[in-house]
C-alpha cells in the first residue's frame, strides 16, 4: 500500500473514495478533461492547464497512472520524448468530469445568488 493511500492516524482510506478524490482534485479534473481531447507531452499539457507547478502535475499524473486512468508512453528517441493519454477506464471517467464541468458552468449563475443572498442573510443577522 503506498503512503498516500493512508490518512494521517494510519487508518487505510477506502478504495473508492481515494479514486474519488484523486478525479476530482484540482489538476486531477483538468488533467482528465485536457487528456479527453487527445495524447498530450508534459510541457503541453502544462501549458494547457495553467498555473500548475512541475511537481504537482507530475504528482497528478502518477497517481492517475497508477489508477489506471492515464497511460505513460515513452518513445525511445533523442531527446526522450513522453506522451500522455487516457486509458479507456479514464476515457469514461473524464465523460462524467466533464459533465461535472459543465454543469458547474451552466449553473454558476446560481451559485453566485445563492452566495449573494447567503452573505447578505450572514451580515444581517
């Protein structure tokens, strides 16, 4: 089991919940939906996402590797070269973040009156 797949007390994460978190954390969600659209090297895949460090996509993509949701091919050319695509079991799993996506788009109106009149009730009280 690989330290990451523990919480802090030494308690084992459950499975499904740790594939949970790990689609929908920050990069992991744009990393799937950038990836739907084809295989992508590292430094392009940066550059679409934006405002992710090294470390924290190479973090990301490791772990959705070893998920099962994104495949590492490494063409023996120099200099090295390495794409990055999804798996099937990643393909349907960036269908439902998209959908997540997009109805986040859709509906962020919404949540910015929601937000408004919660504010408004939380400085009126």
């Amino acid at each position: 089991m690989a330290v990451s797949d523990r919480v802090s007390d030494g308690e084992q994460m459950c499975p499904h919940r740790l594939v949970l978190e790990h689609v929908t954390s920050r990069w992991g969600v744009l990393v799937l939906i950038r990836l739907s659209e084809g295989p992508h090297r590292f430094s392009e895949l940066r550059r679409a996402i934006g405002r992710v460090s090294e470390k924290m996509l190479t973090q990301t993509l490791q772990t959705l590797e070893r998920d099962g949701l994104v495949h590492r091919h490494a063409k023996p050319v120099i200099p090295p070269r390495v794409d990055y695509s999804l798996t099937e079991l990643g393909r349907e799993a960036a269908e439902q973040v998209r959908a997540l996506a997009t109805w986040t788009e859709q509906r962020m109106g919404d949540v910015q009156r929601a937000r408004r009149a919660y504010d408004e009730a939380r400085t009126a009280s």
